[in-house]
C-alpha cells in the first residue's frame, strides 16, 4: 500500500512539473510527456533510473515467498510513429521475459526486429533492450504497469540518414530507450493479453560528435499475448 501511495505521487510530481520543463528540440509534453529534465527518460536516464529504483526497493521491502509466475515470454507487435521530421514508422516484432522480483516489481530483457521506413530511410535493425517494470495494479485478473528500458540497436545501414532539412548521417550502432505504461488481461493462469502505449527514442549519444547524431523519436501502441511459466 506504501509503495501505492509513493507511485501516485511521484506521477503527480511529474505531470504538475511538465508546464515549467525543458523538453528536447521538437518535443512537448503531448510527444514525450516524461522527456523533460532532470527525468529525460528518452535518453539514457530510461535504463538508470529504473535501475536504482529496482535497487533501493529490493533493499527496502521484503520478498514474497509465495509469489506465483514470476517468469513469463511474450510476444508483441508494436507500431510506432514519429513525431518529427521525416515522420518515420517504424513497425516492430519483440520477444521477451518478464521476472518478478516483487508483486510489484519485475525485470526482464526485449529482443526487437525493426523496420525503418520514410522517405529517405528504408532499413531493418536488430536490438536487445533490458527493462524494469512497475505495477500499482496486480491481480489475478489484470494488471496495469509502468516500463522503461534501454539497450543498443543495430541497423544493416547508418540511421537515420541525412533529409533535405537535416544533412546530418547516424550511425549503424546505436542506443534505443522506451518508456510507457501497459497493461494485461488475464484469460487463464497461464496466458494473458497486452497492450500499451510507449515512447520511443534512438540516438547514439553523440559517440561520433552532434553531426552524427540526428536522432530518432516516435510514439506508438503495442499489442501481444503473454505465456507464464
């Protein structure tokens, strides 16, 4: 119930503080509504900050020992859009686990093939994104949740590629965060239904300097079916 309560006031921080924060270029509140500083959870803030939260609490709460499907495998199609010019989509087929490491609480890693398509990038990557989930909701019927993660993704040719408004080329390696909250159906013990909306940014943190950076940003759905084990 603590834990409940701290969720539901960390989201009012965040959504009262959106007004008077600093977004990247592009970006408002309605793209990237928790892009803002000092969260910026479309950069590498994604995977760090989940990752200290997961840290504290397994040191702050005590396990549950009578915890059941703490592992499962989904699959899930997602569909992407992006707000900023050229507008690329990007559909996508993720595989992944899920563990439970509280009711409240699961790690799990994302295997991604995605395909990049506008009017000048017309590629396929490759990506592997480790992420931390979050539940105020669990119940044997549904559960609704709050995920971010990041990894690394790999693309058969550099992306994104220069524009007639952006001459600037990315690289074939580059860093892929997602954030955005989810929730499943349960249609028995073992399996269930998904769906979510999430935020999605690529960008290579400027590995190669800020000419080779021109970054990807898109919002987009998913849908998927879960197997517990």
């Amino acid at each position: 119930m603590k834990f409940k309560i701290i969720l539901v006031l960390i989201f009012v921080f965040i959504f009262t503080s959106i007004s008077k924060s600093q977004f990247a270029y592009g970006d408002n509140w309605l793209n990237n509504p928790l892009g803002f500083e000092p969260l910026k959870l479309h950069t590498s803030m994604g995977i760090i900050l989940p990752a200290a939260a997961v840290g504290i609490l397994l040191l702050t709460t005590k396990n549950n020992n009578t915890l059941n499907n703490k592992l499962s495998l989904y699959n899930e199609a997602s569909f992407s859009f992006g707000y900023k010019y050229p507008n690329t989509f990007l559909p996508q087929y993720n595989v992944g686990v899920n563990y439970f490491l509280r009711d409240f609480m699961s790690v799990g890693a994302e295997f991604s093939l995605t395909y990049f398509s506008d009017d000048f990038n017309k590629t396929t990557g490759i990506s592997i994104r480790p992420f931390a989930r979050f539940y105020p909701v669990n119940n044997k019927n549904w559960k609704l949740y709050f995920e971010s993660g990041g990894g690394l993704i790999y693309t058969f040719t550099d992306f994104p590629k220069p524009t007639d408004q952006d001459g600037r080329n990315g690289l074939s390696l580059n860093g892929i965060t997602k954030y955005g909250i989810g929730g499943e159906f349960n249609l028995s013990s073992k399996t269930s239904l998904s769906f979510g909306v999430k935020h999605l940014h690529i960008s290579n943190g400027n590995t190669k300097g800020v000419e080779r950076n021109p970054s990807h940003d898109s919002n987009g759905f998913t849908f998927g079916i879960n197997h517990n084990f």
